[in-house]
DNA sequence: CGGCATCCTCTTTGATACTG
DNA sequence: CAGTATCAAAGAGGATGCCG
C-alpha cells in the first residue's frame, strides 16, 4: 500500500496495519498464539494464499510479526508476534468491542472460527463467584471445539482438548453468541435449535443477565 | 470493500471503516468536529475527491456519520460524526498510540496538518500543578496556528485563534513534537531551529521529563 | 502435505480535469 | 463549494502449479 504521507500517529499506525487482510492476521496472532502459515489460512477464511504470503513479508520487515523455526517436535517455523505486535492488542479489541454491535444476527455465507469466541468471552462474561468450583463449559459450533474455563474467578476461551467438560452448548455461532452476551435467553436458545447437555445453573455464574432471562 | 464474510467483531468492524482512508476520515472529526467536505479534504492530503464523496456516502450508509444542512450563516451542509462514529474514538486512539514510535523523524515529502497535534498532546502532557495559573502556548508549525491550553488542570488542544498566548513554540512539526514529547530537550530543540518566545517555565508544568532534559 | 509463486481477471486507487 | 468524469496504474481475488 501506499503510504499516506502524513505525520500523524494513527496515519503511520494505518501505513504498516493498513492495508486489507493485516489486522486480521494480527488478530489470528493475537487468538491462537504463533502459528504455522496453514492456521493462518485457516483462520482467514478468503484470503489468497498470495495475499498472506505478501502481508507475512511487509508486517515481518515492519517488525510486527517474526518467523522462528522452531525444534522438533514441530518441525516447521512458527510465526509469532514480535513485542511491538502484541502491542497492537488495544486496537484490534477496540476494533472487536465496537464491532460486536454488527453480530447480532449471522450474514448468509458468514464463515466462523472457533477462536473468535475469544473476543465475546473476554468483553461479557466474568465470574460472579470468583470463589466457587472451577468449571469448564465445552462449546461446540460446527468449527473445532473451544472451552470456556472458569478458573480462579477469571473466565478464558481455550483451544485445546479438555477433558470432562461440565457442560456442553452446541449450536449455530450466532446462537451461542447470543446466549454468552445474554441477548437470548436459554429458552429462546433451545427453540432455535441449541443444545445443552449439562448443568445450566454454571451459566449463571458467568452470563450478564442470565438471572434476567432465565426467570423471563 | 469486498466485506470478509466472517463472522467476528474485528471483521465486521473492518467491514465498515477497514477501507482505506475511513478511519482517517474518522479521525478528521473526531479532532476537527463537524465538518465541510473542503475541510475534510483539506485534513487528508493526498486524498482524491471522488474517494472521499465514495467513502462519506459509505460511512453515511453505515450510520457512522450524517450530514446536516446548518443554518445560516453557515450555509452549507456539514458532516457530523454519529454517536456510533464516536464511539470508533478508542480505536483512532489506540491506533494513534501504537503509531507514535514511528513519527521520531519525519519523512521527506509528509504533510502535516496542526489538528494532528491532538493525539501528543492527550498522549504525553498533562498539568503537573493543576492549581497553578491557567495559560496558553501558541504553537506554529507553518500549517495555522494551534494553541495549547492549560485550565482548570487539564490540557487541551484548541484550533481557533486565541489572544495573547503566553509563550509561543514556532518550528518543524518533528522538532515541536519532540519538545512535546521530552524526546528532545528544548536546547536540542533551538539547535534543530526551534523559536522560543516566552517564559519557558511554562514548558515544565505539562512536558514529560523536562526537568531531567532542561539539566542535562 | 506445508509454504508459497504464477497467471489472469476484475476492482480500486490516484491524479487530473471539469461542472452545477 | 461540493462534488462528478475520465483514465492509467496498482492491487485484490480466485485458480492452479511447483517443490521440498
């Protein structure tokens, strides 16, 4: 891209972050931690394989993002965020806080990734117990699974495989979006189409609102 | 813009003001206020026309600005930012706040415009003697003048002209803000061309570092 | 496979000129 | 003042191919 020759802070910011595809990659960064080319492409549904091959060299040149080759057992390079990278936290959440007004309902062909729940999680959920039993709630989309862990009074998304879920949500990402920001309640939830194998009352724990809706 | 088609709150975010020159757009109003489509044009050197009417009409679209005929004696429509619009103040910000590592030396060829002076200011200075006399800094960098204002412990930008400024800064955008900043002390300054006219105390209420530069 | 590079088409941008 | 018109050049998107 062009530069826009400016001196201005947020026009330098927009000369390296600008260009289109760049703030998502740090964002896929930013969810999943270092990853190899083929997560990227996976968690960019769309992007040519070019294109992520282009930005990778300018926001590494940059100094945004750096490739590692890492020992076995991963046997590849790793791309990572450099220091600078993660400082870009603040924008792509602001990013994310403002665009959550745009996610009430799901667009025809929207793609979804698990580790886009990261976002909703830390904006609405937080433990109204910080001192209760720790629990994990698997939630299941489509996409891979991801897990909401409620642990020592913090909630986090987790990627990896946990065993023993203590409750299971499953249904379209829309739906399950709707419950965790607490736009939906549980019935409205169930009648369209989601499925929850478990103790309800943990939602409680961590909803906005749940207590709300539930008794609604 | 082609939208993502993901269903994340970055990319529906990007979806909206991911399109080059939206968030500078953005910008413009958020430090300028409402505004006509030659001031706007004026505060994005290097944008071309028809970009901008394209843009204003997509943002207006999206519900992130409007325009609004005014009243004599203003006599033409201006553009408003909508609440919506500013809300996207924390993602300007935060961007503006990761960009200001690159603006330690200007490049040859950029344009600098005095409202940009906005985001340093917020950034960097604040009153260290919120009881102190109140007083104003003009601050020429060829572009109109701004003026600085320390009141009531806060300090702010202000872009109308002002009488009897108490000090006056008049130099390169880079030199002022370095002084600004306290990358640069204010004999480096006056060495890189910088005229100073005035108490220079004044400089000490609100410049981070200065008393550790002004010794050294 | 993973990690790109190429080719081709289509859209967007940038620069300038022009109009109600 | 507030845009639209025109046009060349750059960039994006999509498919496919290559090479360890």
């Amino acid at each position: 891209m062009k530069t826009y020759g400016q001196y201005c802070a947020a026009a330098k910011a927009l000369d390296v972050v600008g260009d289109r595809w760049s703030l998502l990659i740090v964002r896929e960064l930013l969810n999943q931690g270092p990853c190899r080319f083929t997560d990227l492409k996976y968690g960019l549904p769309g992007i040519p394989p070019n294109l992520l091959s282009s930005r990778l060299r300018h926001l590494e040149s940059a100094g945004v993002v750096e490739r590692r080759a890492e020992p076995p057992p991963v046997a590849t390079t790793l791309i990572h965020l450099t220091g600078m990278g993660r400082e870009l936290e603040p924008v792509v959440h602001s990013l994310a806080e403002w665009g959550v007004r745009f996610m009430a309902t799901m667009a025809p062909g929207d793609v979804f990734r698990s580790q886009w729940l990261g976002f909703p999680v830390s904006l609405y959920l937080n433990d109204r117990e910080p001192h209760g039993q720790d629990f994990t709630i698997k939630v299941d989309t489509g996409d891979r699974p991801a897990y909401i862990e409620v642990r020592d009074g913090s909630v986090r998304l987790r990627l990896e495989t946990m065993a023993e879920p203590d409750l299971i949500l499953s249904g379209a990402p829309d739906i399950v979006l709707g419950l965790l920001s607490g736009h939906l309640s549980l019935s409205q939830g169930v009648a369209s189409g989601l499925e929850v194998s478990g103790p309800t009352a943990l939602l409680d724990r961590i909803v906005p609102g749940y207590a709300a809706t539930s008794l609604g």
